[in-house]
C-alpha cells in the first residue's frame, strides 16, 4: 500500500460539514478510501451488503481481477503455478511470500509429511458421529477439536507457533478428511503413507483396502493437486473473511479454520460443487428436456439456479475454471466412466453448452465456475459428492491459515466488530404479559 498522498473529500449536503479522507493505491486494483474517522466526524456509518464496494482489510498474499479474469498469488499467475509448480510448494509460496529453494521445499515437504498423522485419542472422536453425518460436520467438529490437543504451540502471537500450527494443518487435513470419508462408509481408516506424495496420500487414505494392494493412479493425483493449487486461496471471500473474524478475537487457530470451513460448506461457496452434481442427478432423474431447467433457471419467479455458474467477483471469466475445464476434459477422455457417471457427465457437457450459447446467461457473464467443473472431476474420479466441499477445505486450508497468520503479525489489526443500519422498533414500553 503507498503512503497517502490523495484524499477525497465529503460534503454532508444537509449540515454543510466536510470531512477529508485518506486515499491509498494499492500496488495492484481499485485506490481504497479509508473511511475510518467518518463516524468521528461526521456521525455517519457507511452501508455495504455483501461487502460489494469494501475492502475489510490490507494483505499482500492474493490478487484479483475479476473485470480482467485475473488469479495471482504472492504476485505469481495462476496459470504458471498451475502449470509448473505443485501444491505443497504453493502452500510455501502462501506462507513465506517467495518461492522455496530446492533444499527449503524438501525440508517443508518433509515436516509438512512428519504430521500427517492424528492423535489417537482423535481418532476416537470420530466415532462419536453418527454413521450417517455429512463429512463437512464431521470436518468441522474434528478441526475445532484439534485445539484440545496441540496446546503445546498456541501462542498465537508467536511466529514460530503459528508456522508449526501451519504445518499441523497443512499435514492433518487430508487424514481427517479421508477419515470422515471412511467412518460415514463403515470402511476401516488408513493411517498415512509417508512414502507417498500429498495427493497420492490422500487417495490412499481414500481408497485402499488392509486386504487389498492399492497404488493411487499418478494422474488422479496430479489432477488433484492442480485442483488444489487452484483452490488454495482466494483473497476474501465469504470463508477466508470468517476464518480472520473469527480469529480478530484472538480465538486459536484451529477454532477459526472450524469457523471458515462452516462458512465454506453453503451451496453459495463451497458447496456449490455437491449441489451440481446433485442438479445433474435432478435433471436426469426427473426425465424432463435440460431446457426445462435453463428455463426456469431464467425465470425470475423462480429460485432455482443453475448450480457452478456465475460468479461474486469474476464477471468476465473465472481463470481457475478456464484451467479446470482443461484438465476436466482430459479426464473424462482419459477415463472410463461407469454408465451412471457417464450420464450425468453427458448432461454436464450439455448444460456446458447451453449455458456459453444462451442469451440470458452470456449477457450476464454467467460462465461454468471452478465447482462447476471440479464437480465433475470429482464425479469422474469416484469421490463420493458429500466429499467434494471436503476437498475444497483440505485445499483452502493453507488459504486461510496464511490469512490468519497475515493478521496476527498486521500491528493494525483490531477485532472485527462491523456496525448496522438499524430498522427495528425502539423505545417501546414493556407491557406485562397479561395485559399483551
Ligand atoms: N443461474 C441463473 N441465474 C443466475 C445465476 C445462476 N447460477 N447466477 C446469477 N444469476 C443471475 C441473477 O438472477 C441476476 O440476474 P438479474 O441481473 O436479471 O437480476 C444476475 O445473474 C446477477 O446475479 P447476482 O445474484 O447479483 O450475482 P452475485 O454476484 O450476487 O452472485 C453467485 C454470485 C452467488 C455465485 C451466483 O452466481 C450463484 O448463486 N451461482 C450459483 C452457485 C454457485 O455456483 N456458487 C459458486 C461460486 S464460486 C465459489 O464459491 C468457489
């Protein structure tokens, strides 16, 4: 951010008073206006739903451009990251602010694998679940419950502890994702493979069987970790800005992550990718024309929408989707599908087609988005649907704990403590319950 050098002035029409603000440049996006001293002032709150014109807080860790369809972190494209580099080294590059050497990504690598493992005693937590909870409540209890094991590096005002508490994350989100994925299916949980790689581990966890040989397939585990990268952070959006309100108040970490994967599992954010395959499986079981749905997906009475299109900030074209649509296509040539997973993946196609040609939704930029198409990746590879938001969480994980930590070492920060235009009743007199 440059020191203030501009500043915009407001005149309250009705009193006449005026109030000078500062104006920062950003190195990159729109110029901020810091409207801080407004209430001061002028007596005035500012009124911003759904944070469409606000900027809640200054961070050097992702760039956005939805006008231009642009994705940056630390300063590095989205597409180079995607093409050359791998998850755990994003995951490097989000935390320290530059790229590791050789050396220094072997030893993340390697300390990010020597936690993997859970707490015995956690392990046991899980079985208090019911068989058939969702894994994202699951996901969001064990991760809160984190807390109550790892004591020994909590203080969140020390560096050193807020990096091993990254690593712990980083390193204990696939396993504790696997193991929700396994408990809901009555299958035994797998403890991690060290010798495997992040993603490979994961599919391990996943899909093996004591009984049987598994060696995950390199190219899932590719597609996954690209998935990942994309997904890794994505400035503030609706999850990342929990995970920093939460923790404004000085809440542990793992508390505040629980907070951002509770806001992440609505249909709105993350949860979109289930709800598509969960609108394909509609589409097909309800025997009607797809232009039915498009349709009323058009119809303003109606409050269906199609699910994995449109987008809060990329008005143009999300780039994550224009890298996923790629490697979902690859897939789905590279792969056999099952009939069931070929029908759906037909109607995805389809719906893919209608929604890029059709008027309404050209008009308003409503593109195929990143869960449009991880949606369908996932479906491809087996991965059960109520484990896609998971997923998405595993990869955000470095996301909002690189967001978190940001905050924690920003001297400016302040708990979050946003005001209200207030349209309730006032001053009334209590009246006694009889006389009601
Ligand atoms: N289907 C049909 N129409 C839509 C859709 C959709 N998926 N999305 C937006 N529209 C229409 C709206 O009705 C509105 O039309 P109007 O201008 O005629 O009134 C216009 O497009 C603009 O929509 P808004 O709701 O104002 O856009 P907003 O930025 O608030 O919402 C959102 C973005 C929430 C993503 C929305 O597009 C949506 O609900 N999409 C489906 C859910 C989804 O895929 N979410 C994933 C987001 S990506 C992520 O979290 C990683």
């Amino acid at each position: 951010m440059s020191s203030e050098t501009e500043t915009v002035t407001i005149t309250d029409n009705t009193t006449g008073k005026q109030v000078t603000l500062p104006m920062y440049t950003p190195t990159a996006g729109p110029k901020v206006i810091d409207i801080g001293k407004l209430y001061k002032e002028l007596g005035y709150f500012t009124y911003d739903p759904g944070f469409m014109s606000t900027a809640s807080c200054s961070s050097a860790i992702t760039f956005l451009d939805g006008g231009r369809g642009v994705l940056q972190y630390r300063g590095y494209p989205i597409e180079q990251l995607a093409e050359q580099s791998s998850y755990l080294e994003v995951c490097f590059l989000l935390l320290n602010n530059r790229l590791p050497k050789k050396e220094e990504l072997d030893y993340f690598i390697n300390t990010v694998t020597q936690h993997t493992m859970l707490h015995e005693a956690m392990i046991r937590f899980f079985s208090g679940f019911r068989r058939d909870a969702h894994p994202m409540a699951i996901m969001v209890g064990c991760v809160g419950a984190l807390a109550a094991f790892y004591h020994d590096h909590m203080d969140i005002h020390n560096e050193e502890h807020r990096m091993i508490t990254a690593y712990r994350l980083i390193a204990k989100m696939p396993t504790i994702a696997a193991m929700s994925y396994r408990y809901a299916n009555g299958k035994p949980f797998v403890y991690p493979r060290n010798s495997l790689s992040y993603t490979e581990n994961f599919l391990y966890m996943m899909f093996s069987m004591p009984s049987e040989e598994y060696t995950p397939d390199p190219l899932l585990a590719k597609a996954l970790d690209l998935i990942m990268i994309l997904h890794a952070d994505h400035e503030q959006n609706a999850s990342t800005s929990t995970v920093r309100l939460a923790g404004s108040s000085d809440a542990n970490p793992f508390a505040a992550v629980a907070s951002g994967i509770a806001a992440l599992w609505g249909p709105a954010h993350g949860g979109a990718n289930e709800a598509v395959v969960r609108m394909l499986i509609d589409i097909n079981e309800s025997g009607k024309p797809l232009q039915t749905f498009v349709d009323r997906a058009k119809d303003k009475n109606d409050s269906f929408r199609l699910m994995g299109f449109g987008h809060r900030v990329y008005k143009n074209y999300d780039p994550r989707a224009r890298l996923i649509r790629e490697i979902c296509h690859k897939l789905l040539n590279d792969m056999e599908a099952s009939s069931e997973q070929q029908k759906l993946l037909d109607t995805a196609m389809a719906l893919e087609q209608v929604a890029l040609h059709d008027d309404y939704f050209v008009e308003r930029n409503l593109y195929p988005n990143v869960d449009f198409y991880s949606g369908i990746i996932f479906l491809a590879m087996g991965i059960p649907m109520n484990m896609f938001t998971v997923i998405f969480a595993m990869a955000r994980t470095i996301g909002w704990i690189s967001q978190w930590s940001e905050m924690m070492s920003d001297h400016e920060a302040k708990i979050g403590r946003p005001r209200q235009l207030y349209t309730g009743a006032i001053d009334l007199d209590y009246l006694p319950i009889e006389k009601r």
